[in-house]
C-alpha cells in the first residue's frame, strides 16, 4: 500500500488544548478515504498540517512523500469556501487559475463548471450564491489544474438531497475514472458509508478507528436498541448483560420482540427514556462507539 498522506505522533497544541494529539496516520492511494469525528476532534486541524497551513507543536506531517512541488498537485477545499462577491462563478474559477500560476483554459473551467452543476450560473456574481452554490464553486477550484490528490472538508455542507447524490457522483467518478486520490470530511455518516472506501474516526484529536469501511462495519455486531438516557451506567447496570454505557446513551444486544418487555421493566425502575430506536451494523453505529455516544455534528 502507498501512503500518500501519512502523520507520525502528530502533535498541534492551542495553549493547553491539543487540537492532534500524538495522531499517526496513513492514507493510501487512490480511491476515497474519510476523516470522521464529532466537532473539536481535530479533522480541519489535520488538512491544515497536511496542506502546510499550520506548524505541529511535534511530530510531522507528509504529502506524497514530501516530494518538491507538492501543492501543484493537491487541491482542497477546507470548511465553507468565500470568493471576491463581485465575480462571476467563472471569473472566479479564472482569477484563482492565473493566481494560482496554471494556464487559466477556458475549456479546463467549462468542463468543471458542468461537472459540478453551475454551467447555467456561470455568469451570475456569487454574492447571490446559495450555501451550497459556494460548495460547488469551491470543489470546482479544488480541481483547478488536475491535481492527482483533492481534500475535501464537508463538500455536501448546505446542499438539498438531489446536490449530495450529484456531489456523490462526482467524487466516486473522480477516484475511479480520474483516478484522483479523494480525502474527505463529512458529517452525513450515510453518506461517508456510500461514497468512501476506508475511513478514519478521530476522538479529541487522537486515531479512535480506521480501516475499510466493509471491515469497520463488519467488526460493529448486529443490530442492537439504542436508549437514550440520563443515567448511562445505572441504566446499563440495571440491563446487565447485553448492555454499553456511552455518554448520553445505552446500546443494548436485545432481540426485537423482548425489546418492549425491557423497556417497561425500565419504566418500573423509574428510569426516564428519551428515545429508543434500533442501530444497526452501518457507520453511524461504529461512529458512536468510537466516540463513546458524541453526535458527528
């Protein structure tokens, strides 16, 4: 396996906060490969070291092996874009092609206008853009130059059902006909378990998971009742077996038709259920037992 990314005890402090704490990582070629974790666990912080926009506190970060002319060959798009609100969508895309040194080819800027959507707002200036309109532009210029890498931060952010499916596409077409190695963010767990081949769960900046997405999901068992409740340990005591306590939930190994039994042996416990709602063995399960319960938002 060639590592195009790789981290080793990867270090970066904030006065006493450790946004990474001692994180090492490898991200393979080729494909798509996710970056999850709940807010605060360091995935922006990871693509700023990658893209040398930040120093570590220790350790190092490499790209492509740290070869000469790196940023040529990457693209990326870290959290919500923002662009000069005077220009049109391709006037950016020209702008940022001459600033950036490539060759500014009005046909390289159609073909990825089209490719993300904004053929038909190609002439309209972008302060008049939506949230997601920006998204688009900015995955656009994340492409600028062909890059053989692109990082991507919450490439869906504010985007309907019908821009994430198309955003979907685009991203697996990118990796398996471009052959453009994609790293990305995401809070739409489904969506990460659709579109990314191996993924890694960050927790208070440190390496939680990792591994193809198959596997992860595999190595999460089966289907089980998920109690949200205020007091997770006397909850899970009370099941006994079967029973894991996370921060504001119980995940419980029970068969669906004793799940009502159970949960009104709770109720005569006095125990105070918020929600109950089954899991099963898909991402946003394994996110929440690596993340001990935390929300991916």
């Amino acid at each position: 396996m060639t590592a195009i990314l790789t981290t080793s005890n990867l270090t970066k402090a904030y006065g006493s906060v450790r946004a990474l704490d001692a994180l090492t990582l490898e991200v393979p070629e080729g494909g798509v490969y996710g970056v999850l974790g709940p807010n605060g666990s360091g995935k922006s912080t990871l693509f700023r070291a990658w893209l040398g926009l930040i120093r570590p506190t220790s350790g190092e970060a490499t790209v492509l092996g740290g070869t000469p002319g790196v940023p040529r060959r990457i693209g990326s798009m870290i959290e919500t874009p923002r662009f000069p609100p005077f220009l049109t969508a391709r006037g950016v895309l020209e702008w940022l092609s001459l600033a950036s040194g490539l060759r500014g080819d009005a046909g390289e800027i159609d073909s990825l206008l089209d490719r993300v959507g904004l053929t038909e707002a190609s002439q309209r200036k972008v302060r008049g853009f939506s949230v997601g309109m920006h998204q688009r532009l900015g995955v656009a210029a994340a492409l600028l130059g062909r890059p053989s890498m692109v990082i991507l931060d919450e490439p869906t952010s504010g985007m309907d059902p019908n821009g994430i499916n198309e955003m979907r596409a685009l991203i697996r077409a990118l990796a398996d006909q471009d052959g453009v190695s994609i790293v990305l963010a995401s809070h739409q767990l489904v969506e990460v378990q659709k579109v990314c081949d191996r993924v890694a769960i960050l927790n208070r900046g440190r390496l939680a998971a990792e591994g193809r997405v198959a596997d992860l999901i595999g190595g999460a068992g089966g289907e089980r009742l998920r109690l949200q409740v205020a007091e997770t340990a006397r909850v899970a005591t009370l099941i006994g077996a079967g029973a894991e306590a996370q921060t504001d939930a119980v995940l419980v190994s029970v068969a669906r038709a004793d799940a009502p039994a159970l949960i009104r042996r709770l109720a005569t416990e006095g125990v105070d259920i918020f929600e109950a709602r089954w899991v099963g063995a898909d991402l946003e399960a394994v996110f929440m037992q690596e993340t001990g319960g935390q929300d991916a938002r």
